[in-house]
C-alpha cells in the first residue's frame, strides 16, 4: 500500500472516531454509570439526559467492625449532620459522622425505669429540632424517644380512641416530628391515613387520608356483579403511606402506593389538605405511564420520599430502583438509579435522604447505604431551582444557559430562561425562549403581553393612521357624492 493512500485511510478513521466521540457527548458522559439517565420531553417520550447523580461509594457495617448491617429498613440525618440508621433486625440504632467515616455510636438499649430495655425490629428513626431520637420500634409494638444522651424521654404505645377499631394493635413503621414535637406516624395495616401524636404521646387524629375515587363504570359493574363476583374485585379501601418527611414550614411530605401511576407523593398542610404542585404534566407518580415511545410494565412503586431544601424532592422507585426528582412546581429534573448487582444499582431499595450534595440510598439486601454524588449538571440544575425558588431570577438564567449547554434539549431550562425574561418584561425574549420549552401556557402568556406591547407602543400611529383613513373615506365619499350630483345635473340638461 502506498504511503499517500495509508496516510488518507489513517485521517479517514480519526476523523470517523472524532465524531463519534464528540457528536454524542451525552452517551460519553454516562458510559461509566451503571444505569439509564433520562427524563421526559412535552410528548412524554424518553429522551436520554447527561447524568444528574453518579456512584460514589457504598457503606456497610462490616467497615466500621461492627458486623454487616441485618435488613436496615431506615435511616436520617439529623440538624448537626449525624446520620442514624435503623438496622432492624439487628435490633440496634447505628450513628455516623457526618461524612460517615466514622461510627459515632450504636444504640442498642437503654435505661427504662431503672430496667435495661432492647429494641426489637426497629423499623423507622427520626430526629427532632431538639436532636431528640425517635425510634419505631416495631416489634415492641412503641415509639421510643432518647434525648442526646441516650436517655429515655418518653414512650408511646398503646393508642386509644373511639376512633380506632376495638382490639387495634399498633406497629409503628415510619416517623417524623415537626417543631412543635407533634409526632406523624405510618402504620402497619392503617388505612385511615397516618397517625398523629401530641408532644405528650397521646393519639390525637389521622392525618392525610387518602380518598379513593371510584368511577362511574366500576360503580355500575359492581351493580351488576354477583355476590361471589365482588368478593373477587378489588377493595376500595385507602391507600397506605409508605414514606414520610417534613419541610422547614412544616408540611409534611408522605409517600404512597398509586397503581395509576399519577400521584404517589403529597404535601400536606398543617390541616392534612394535600397542596401538593403536579407540575405541566400534572404527574408526580415516577414513570409516566400513558403516552410516549417507551411504556414501562407497571406504574412506580414509590415507598420513600426525601425533602431537599429549596422546594426541591426526590422519590424511591423500588419497582425499578429509579430516583426522581421534582422543583416545587411539580416538575420533573431528572432520573437516575436502578437495579441490578453492579456498583451503584439496587436490589432492594427502602429508603433515601439527602447529605449535602450527596444523595444517600439505603438498601435492605445489599444491607449498605449507597452514595451518590451530583455531577456538574446536576449542580447546575439543583442551584438554579433554588435561585428561582428564592428570587434571584438572574442569576437562575446564567445556571440554565449553562445547563443548556450540557443538555440542549432540556425543556425546563429554557422554560426558566422564559419565565425570568417574562419576569423582567422582556416579553420577546420571553417567547423565544417559552417556545423552546413548549411551555404553552408562559408562551400564551407572553405573547398576549408583547402584543399589548406593541399596541401600546404604536397606539399613536395606528390612531394616526385610523384618523386618516377615516378622513380619506369621508373626503372619498364627498368627492363621490359631488361628482354624482354634477353627473346627475348634466344628464338632467341633456333630456331637456
């Protein structure tokens, strides 16, 4: 082979390579995740994203020599960053440090009374303002509360009320407390919604139930069944809470089964009225299930949720070990997670919390909390929603302009864009923009201003304008008139 003919050969395949290692930057940028990173576009097709979050690394107990955690079914933060895991059937409370690189603690009893007191089957854990520790203490059928110290302040068991059905056994599953030492409690087997506590241990209501609509065909076809037919039909009973947590106002977010697959998260006022934001495609439920390229078999099973600061939320998907996150409009940022046996993915995914700008998974057979860290693009999306949601418009858009940059295609970005622009009064710009997103509702908006812009801009010519046409109409028709008459006058004289 000649050397001119190898040298082209050779300059045709960098060429070849080049290309395809810059024209897809986004399959780059994931080739080292693990799992699909994805979102939705405005016909709810799939569209693959850069990746939001990636695999840091994994904790287990064995590497703080405290034996591998048994079946951990919770685990949160606390206000000075320590993070409590509830390893249950182990039957003890495990502390970490902030980083957690180092084991703080393991609470494994405490002093009842003057009698040395065990936990059995610790299902949830939570910490107050007060750094006070609350344990769902399952098996012991009790909610435990140890201030700082490990130190019994109080226990709750036993509930009573006309409201509860007659020999109703209370198994406390998931808790949180908000500021005013109210305590929110998911039940085993408690349909009526979750249980609420005072700051004394005394059951006070049921919080948040959830109403099943049932429609109008169901209604008939249940008419027409037979006695055995309905017994084999489903319940329309509430749905169970699965997860829980609470903001910084006190609204309470509370995860749940949906087998529609539209709302498996709420937000719940201090009334228990659900205000949550479902967002343009007025879905908070994970994966979409109607529409689009691609349709999963089976809604997301939703079983824990995680308040992040800013308005900003995240979802566990057990069903396909997926992670969504939502703005506090209700919409999607992006996707990432799944399972399988590989660093980074799930088997059985129970529970999620956030640490700084890591995302913590707790997994109930791998027993390890896996770590992931936010990515550029991440970041960028993460501050930009908070920028927005505290104000700061400007400097939202330099975040999004930079995001757009990593993903030309992501629509919220540019419906960002759009809204500061249609904040500030650049309508113009705005539409741009909103149009890019496909946000008809912004665009309809800014275009009904821009128009009225220009109206008000050109209200003078175009008055100007009327005033002459309607001038030139009447001279018309005079001249009209005249030129009439005078025909009329001369055709007269020529019939005489």
């Amino acid at each position: 082979m000649k050397p001119k003919k190898q040298t082209r050969i050779a300059v045709i395949i960098t060429t070849i390579i080049f290309c395809m290692m810059f024209g897809n930057v986004t399959a780059l940028a994931n080739d080292h995740v693990p799992y699909d990173t994805y979102n939705y576009d405005y016909r709810d097709y799939i569209v693959h994203t850069p990746a939001a979050y990636v695999p840091d690394n994994s904790i287990t107990g064995v590497s703080f020599g405290i034996g591998a955690f048994n079946n951990p079914q919770d685990l949160c933060i606390a206000p000075d960053g320590l993070v409590y895991l509830a390893d249950t059937n182990n039957n003890r409370i495990v502390v970490l440090n902030d980083s957690m690189t180092k084991l703080i603690k393991v609470i494994k009893e405490f002093d009842n009374n003057g009698t040395l007191d065990t936990f059995n089957r610790p299902f949830g854990v939570a910490i107050s303002n007060k750094n006070e520790l609350y344990i769902a203490d399952s098996e012991n059928k009790r909610i435990v509360v140890l201030d700082a110290n490990d130190k019994l302040i109080k226990i709750v068991s036993n509930p009573q009320s006309d409201v509860l059905e007659a020999g109703y056994v209370f198994t406390p599953l998931k808790v949180i407390v908000d500021y005013a030492d109210r305590i929110f409690c998911i039940a085993k087997g408690m349909t009526e919604g979750i249980m609420v506590f005072d700051s004394n241990g005394q059951f006070t209501s049921f919080y948040g139930t959830i109403k099943v609509e049932i429609s109008l065909w169901e209604k008939i076809w249940r008419k027409l069944s037979t006695k055995k037919e309905r017994s084999r039909q489903s319940l329309f009973i509430p749905t169970e809470f699965t997860g829980i947590d609470i903001d910084e106002k006190g609204f309470v977010f509370a995860s749940n089964i949906d087998n529609q697959g539209v709302q498996a998260v709420r937000r719940l006022n201090p009334s228990g009225e659900d205000v949550i934001k479902k967002g343009v495609k007025k879905n908070v439920g994970g994966d979409l299930m109607t529409g689009g390229m691609y349709i999963y078999s089976g809604p997301s099973k939703i079983v824990d949720v995680a308040y992040r600061d800013n308005g900003i939320y995240s979802i566990l998907d057990s069903r396909r070990g997926r992670i969504f996150t939502y703005d506090s409009e209700g919409n999607l940022l992006y996707i990432f997670g799944g399972l399988g046996s590989q660093a980074g993915t799930f088997v059985a995914p129970v529970a999620i919390e956030s640490l700084q700008n890591k995302i913590l998974v707790l997994d109930a057979t791998r027993a390890e909390i896996l770590v992931f860290n936010a990515t550029e693009y991440g970041m960028l999306i993460n501050e930009a929603v908070a920028l927005r949601f505290d104000g700061d418009e400007a400097l939202a858009v330099e975040k999004w302009e930079k995001v757009l940059k990593l993903d030309e295609n992501f629509e919220i970005a540019n419906v960002g864009i759009g809204k500061a622009y249609l904040s500030k009064g650049d309508n113009e710009m705005a539409m741009k923009y909103l149009k890019l997103g496909m946000s008809r509702e912004y665009y309809s908006i800014a275009y009904k201003r821009y128009r009225n812009e220009i109206l008000k801009d050109n209200i003078s010519y175009i008055l100007t304008g009327i005033v002459i046409i309607a001038a030139g109409v009447m001279i018309t028709k005079k001249v009209l008139r005249r030129r009439k008459n005078i025909q009329d006058d001369t055709d007269g004289g020529g019939l005489e």
